[in-house]
C-alpha cells in the first residue's frame, strides 16, 4: 500500500509520514550536467543520499545547502553507485562529520582502493578491440585521466557494505539495482525511490561494458527495469533530472528505446558485412559525433549502448562475433 507523499512545488523537499528529503543540486564537470543529493532526515537521524563530484563549487554549493537546513551532523551516506559525479565528496564529508558510508560490496575497489589506473587500462582495452583508431584510444585514456581527480579514496573502516533488504540503519529497504553500474543501489523509503541513476526523466541512462561481469551491462540494467517494474513506487527521486511520477511509464520508454537501437544495430548490419564497434558508433552517431559534442563522451555512451545491444544479439543467435587481429568482428547471421 502506498504511502501518502506531500512535496513542495519546486520539486525540491518531499516527505512521507516522519521522513523529510530535501534535493540539493549541484553542478558536475562532466558532460552529464548537475547531479542530485538528497537530505533525508527521519526523528533524530540524517543521511546524505550520495555526496556530488570532488570539485570545488560543488563542495561549497553543497555546504551552503546543508548549513541552510542547519545540518551540523551527518550520520550515514548512502552511495547509489561509485562513480564520480555520486560519489567524489565523500571523504572530505567523512573527514567533516565522521559519517558511516554505506555502498554495496562491488563498489569495494573503485572507493576503498586507488583503482583508478586499473579501470583506465581496462577501457583502454574495450575502446582496442573494438576498433578505434590508436589516437582516438590515446585521447580518450588522456580525457578519462583527467576525472581522476574528481574521485576519493575512504578509509575502509568508514565503510558498511549492505545488501537488498530492510536496513533500519537507513529506516528504508535498500534494492540493488545492477546495470549502469555492477554496485548500484537504490534505497526505498516508504513510498519514495532514491534511485542514482536507475531513472533519469526523458532520458534513459547508459548501461556500461559488462567486461564478463552479469551485474554490468544492458542485460542486467534490462533485468532491474524487470524488477523494478512489478514494485509499489509512490515517487522517484533520480540522480539527475526531475522527479518521476510514474515509474511504470519511464519503465515502458526506455524498453521502447532499447527495442529502437536493436533494430538500429541490425540495420547496421543488413548489407551482410563485418563490422567492429567502432563502424556501427558512426552508423548510429554520426550526427551526434560531428555536431561537436565532447568526442570521449560521444564514443564512451556510444560504445556502451553497441556493445550492450549486441551483445543481447548475440545470445539471441541473432548475430555473430570473432576477434580478428585484435578487434572483434560483428556480423547479421543468416534467417
């Protein structure tokens, strides 16, 4: 049964029975635009439902907001996910108020341990083998070495890895959500869905490269629209982007988009030659690539939806794939 939820009008404090949240927005140095925290404070307990980008306007817009609803302890954080634009503040936020960090356990390496030079190598070898120019690769590891810097490195013993399930620490459920993320996670309170980037209003967030891992992937991401499909959601506060109403319906768009880009993908495909990831980008982006959008972040999202859509294709029997000479060769298979 839902539950009764009142929210202010400009969208940014919502409650539901004894829990206030308050969205605070704040800007990002990535091609994604602002991204959301939330406030959650329930009787004597506040949260910070993902901290923001390490970056110096972000840290001081998120201080003013916390001194304007005179916060002066956080206990708990919440980490949807590990990437930066979520996650990058959380250490000084530690440092500050001594909070406990709660993440999922796949988020171990990207926020305990320096595993930056290692996730750097590991694109380096997805954009490789799927055919980009040396050069392009050269420029993307340049540009992604650059965000580095946007990240945190926590003192493990800040940190509680949490599972699905009731957590009374955070007075709500905790759902993993894998997909966009091997370690996302949203956290269900009441009728209210804090979701990272699960949701995202008119715009449907990328999969990444699944690298083998089931938790990554479209495949997975499709898995937790399944999931989340069937649950009672009164509202849906997203990591960026206006709340969502219905989840139902965003649920429904972004299966129509995906049903889209496979066709897409198979056209890509139909005059029967082999292409590599790389060819199927320019089939599909083109536009987007040469109206100047940032050429890392076009290739990146890109390479993130091919791959995902071919990979479904491929365990439909539906196309076929080799490695030759280092890149792997896609092809439609025959009726």
């Amino acid at each position: 049964m839902q539950q009764q939820i009142v929210y202010s009008e400009n969208g940014d404090h919502y409650q539901c029975n004894d829990t206030l949240i308050s969205r605070i927005s704040l800007p990002t140095p990535f091609p994604v635009g602002p991204v959301n925290v939330y406030l959650i404070r329930q009787n004597d307990r506040t949260t910070l439902f993902d901290t923001g980008p390490n970056e110096e306007e972000a840290s001081q817009l998120l201080q003013d907001g916390l001194d304007l609803f005179g916060v002066d302890c956080i206990h708990n954080i919440v980490l949807s996910h590990n990437h930066f634009d979520h996650s990058g503040l959380t250490n000084k936020l530690v440092e500050q108020y001594g909070s406990r960090v709660f993440l999922h356990p796949e988020a171990k390496d990207y926020v305990s341990t320096d595993g930056a030079d290692i996730k750097r190598q590991v694109f380096s070898e997805i954009f490789q083998g799927a055919g980009f120019p040396k050069e392009t690769v050269d420029f993307i590891d340049h540009v992604f070495a650059g965000y580095q810097v946007y990240g945190c490195k926590v003192d493990p013993k800040h940190l509680t890895y949490v599972g699905e399930g009731n957590n009374e620490d955070l007075g709500g459920n905790v759902i993993h959500c894998p997909g966009h993320s091997e370690d996302l996670i949203a956290l269900d309170i009441g009728s209210i869905l804090l979701c990272g980037d699960v949701f995202w209003k008119d715009k449907t967030p990328n999969p990444f490269f699944s690298r083998g891992n089931e938790n990554r992937g479209l495949k997975a991401f499709l898995e937790t629209y399944k999931k989340m499909y069937d649950r009672e959601v009164g509202l849906v506060l997203p990591g960026h982007g206006s709340h969502i109403e219905n989840h139902r319906d965003y649920i429904d768009f972004v299966s129509q988009h995906h049903e889209h880009r496979v066709r897409q993908v198979i056209e890509s495909l139909s005059e029967g030659q082999e292409k590599s990831a790389y060819e199927i980008i320019h089939d599909l982006f083109e536009e987007r690539i040469e109206n100047g959008e940032s050429i890392a972040d076009a290739y990146f999202l890109g390479l993130a939806e091919v791959l995902g859509h071919t990979e479904l294709l491929i365990e439909q029997n539906v196309v076929s794939a080799r490695k030759h000479k280092g890149v792997i060769l896609y092809k439609l298979k025959s009726p």
